[in-house]
C-alpha cells in the first residue's frame, strides 16, 4: 500500500456540516496582533491544513472551514491572539472523526 503525503491525507478529510455555507467558526483570530504584535506568525508555519497564510501586504489571512481541529494553533500562538473552542455539533464545522 502506498504511503500518502500529508495533502494527500487532508484530501480525504470529512467535514460535518460541509455543504453549510453558514458554518460557525470554532476559532476565533485577531490578525491585528498577529500582524502588529507576532514577531513570527507561527501558525503561518505550524498549521498542516494551511488554514493561516500570508497575503502580500504581510498581513495574516484566517479560513477556517479546512481546519482540521489538531490545536496545534492554539499552543504555537504566544501572543493570545487565537482562541480556539470545540465546534458545535449543528451548527459548525468539525471533523467527522472515524477513529479514536
């Protein structure tokens, strides 16, 4: 069996809610202090669904309707600026988990 590279396993990723186009975010970023405050816009690097990118004004961009909910965010960002809670079942848009 081949071995597949991270995009390819983010490809096979399943979303609840995924055809809502109301989805209600389950984090919350203030890109103002990531792009005034952060020395080094970490979740620019730390995130492997690629949910936070760098414009070319060198601002902070946020989506987080491909997050796939590994917090890694939460503990990489050391100026508060995001704040992260689990999605709501109905109304946001979480991981259909098949494991663990």
């Amino acid at each position: 069996m081949k071995k597949l590279s991270i995009s390819e396993r983010l490809g096979l990723v399943n979303y609840r809610n995924q055809g809502r186009t109301e989805a209600i975010a389950h984090i919350d970023v203030d890109t103002s202090i990531c792009d005034g405050m952060c020395p080094h816009q970490c979740t620019t690097f730390i995130c492997p669904a690629k949910c936070y990118t760098v414009d070319e004004y060198d601002r902070v961009q946020f989506q987080f309707e491909d997050c796939i909910e590994c917090g890694a965010c939460l503990y990489a960002c050391d100026q508060g600026a995001v704040t992260w809670r689990y999605p709501d079942p109905e109304s946001g848009r979480g991981i259909n988990w098949s494991q663990g």
